[in-house]
C-alpha cells in the first residue's frame, strides 16, 4: 500500500517522568514495527527487508518503508517483499522517519518502533540484541554503537574520526551517556513518538532524538552493532552534515542546558575583557598613565556584555526548571 504522511508530532507531557512511571508496562511480547527511509535504495532493499523478517520471524514484526519518492524500482521491491510503503510529504532523513513513526503508533498500533537503513550498513540480525531490552523493561530507548564494529572500508577515516568527536563532544556537554550519537539503527518504545519534539528534518535528527528523549525521561541504553559497507551511491555530505548537527547541537545546548550556553560565551567576552584591561592596568601601574582609551572601552564592553549573557542563562535556567515544574503539576492534576 502507498500512502502519504505529513510531518509534524504532538508533544507530550514527559519531560519529568521517569521511565519507571510512563513506560510500566506487563512483560508480554511487542509488536514491532521496523521503519526504513529509502530513496532509490533498489540495490539493498529486497535483502534488507529478507533479512529484517527473518531475525524477527520470533517477534510480531511490520516493516514500514518511507520512501521519499525514489526514481528507480524501491517501492516495486518493498512491496513485493511485503512491507508497508508510504510517501513522505517533505524531503529529509529525518522528516522521512519521523513520518514513519508516527505511522507506526497511530496507524499500525505498534509497541516499540525500529529504525535503520536500507542501504545495507545495518544488519538486521542485530534487531533482537536492539530490542532485547526493550522486551526485558531494561530500557526505554536503545542505540546501536557501530565504532567497535566497522567493517573495513565501511567508514571513510575522516568520518570515523569526526563520528567519534561529535559523539564525545554531544555526550559531554548534553550529559547523554552514549558513545556514538550518530547511530541510525536505534528502538524505542512507541510512546516517545508523541512526546518526542522534534523538527530536525535532515542529519541532525539523530543528535536532536536522543536529547528529546532524554528530556522525555526515558531510560537510554547503547548496545554493539556491526556496520558493513554500504550498498550503492552514499547520499551523505560529510562537511554539510556536520555543520548542520553543529548547528542544531548548538540550538539543543541553548534549550536545554541555557547556563551552559550562555555562559560559555559570556566566559569567552570575560576573559576577553580581562586581557584587554590586563594591558591597559599594565600600562597605568608602570607609568602612571592610560594611552590606549580604545583598549579600555572595548575592555568594559566586553566585561558587561559577559556579564549580561550569564545573567541571560541564569534566567533561562530558572525559566526552564520553572516549564518543567508547571508540566509535572499539570500531569498531577489529570
């Protein structure tokens, strides 16, 4: 079947619920539905979905492919081998699986919700280790960690090392306990699709689904994987991508961690200001005189305007903790 799907989601009330509370549920076997993007995937698809079926023929499994209207024969393919296709409506990784999911929950009633590619880099005989602890209620989220499990020639050097920075860095600041955010092969409990905000529609969709799942209180676990070399022409941009996820981590270091952001730059003018007023004191302690009246205002410029963004952050902070406080008393009084 073929289908259209818009993009945007719902947001919940989670943000302060522990996975303990929302995601409590009976030890009984999930229903799975695998969401695969795909544009002009021929090559790989019909194996992929082969393979997804048979590593879940224990599981009451669906495969979901959203196809952003692929010019070659990967609808004809997917359907032959069974799998629900839909359209997405705009362009994007991201938009592509966030259509998916929400298909998934609202339309195919899914427990938990898979994801990967359907290029071949992913095995799918790694879903039921993906799923296991969704199964046994020790996790709520599960991500897949490929850097221990590269197949040669699977990542290009640079990638590799970039991969590796860009998940230190975003775990570090956004205190996210996992070691490679980049990660596409991931599961999740359906119930994250409506409290999940998410409105990346590109690459930076996976830094931003961790975080909103963070947010949402759902337990993060990060199991191994392999990766294999992909199949057919890569549709990534490694420079564009990654200024991309840099920008959109930088909008979730704002949200999130306000005092962090702004002070981090007002830290920078401060010390900034310090080095400018350090010459001019230098100066005035030596000889007894002030010449460089630039250095001194562009100094106390500096100086307020650090002190400006820090206050800026502790109001942001308070805000924040404030939403998330009035969300906690609103889901009590339901």
């Amino acid at each position: 079947m073929s289908l259209g799907c818009g993009s945007s989601v719902d947001r919940g009330l989670l943000d302060d619920m522990s996975s303990s509370e929302f995601f409590e549920e009976k030890n009984v076997a999930l229903k799975v539905v695998v969401v695969i993007p795909t544009l002009n995937e021929e090559k790989a698809i019909g194996e992929v979905i082969d393979r997804v079926k048979d590593s879940l023929r224990a599981y009451e499994c669906q495969v979901l492919v959203v196809d952003g209207h692929s010019t070659d024969r990967t609808v004809d393919l997917a359907s032959a081998k069974g799998a629900t296709v839909i359209y997405q409506e705009s362009v994007g990784y991201g938009d592509a699986l966030l259509c998916g999911f929400r298909y998934a929950k609202r339309r195919l009633s899914a427990d938990a919700i898979a994801m990967l590619d359907g290029d071949g880099t992913y095995d799918p005989k790694d879903l039921p280790r993906i799923l296991q602890p969704l199964l046994e209620g020790k996790a709520d989220f599960v991500v897949g960690n490929r850097l221990d499990g590269l197949e040669r020639g699977a990542m290009t050097f640079t990638n590799r090392v970039g991969n590796r920075l860009l998940s230190w860095v975003t775990s570090g600041i956004l205190k996210i306990d996992v070691g490679d955010t980049q990660c596409g092969f991931r599961a999740f409990r359906s119930e994250l699709v409506e409290a999940m905000d998410l409105k990346s529609g590109g690459m930076p969709f996976a830094t931003e689904m961790l975080v909103e799942a963070k947010q949402a209180g759902a337990k993060i676990v990060e199991v191994p994987i392999v990766y294999h070399r992909r199949v057919g022409e890569t549709k990534l941009h490694p420079l564009r991508d990654g200024l991309k996820i840099f920008g959109v981590f930088l909008r979730l270091t704002r949200d999130y961690e306000p005092l962090l952001f702004f002070g981090g730059f007002g830290l920078i003018l401060f010390i900034g200001g310090l080095l400018f007023g350090l010459r001019v004191a230098v100066e005035w302690l030596t000889t007894g005189r002030i010449t460089h009246l630039a250095s001194v205002i562009l100094s106390a410029l500096l100086v307020m305007s650090s002190i400006q963004l820090f206050s800026l952050g502790l109001v942001a902070d308070m805000i924040k903790g404030a939403k998330r406080k009035v969300r906690s008393e609103m889901r009590k009084d339901k």
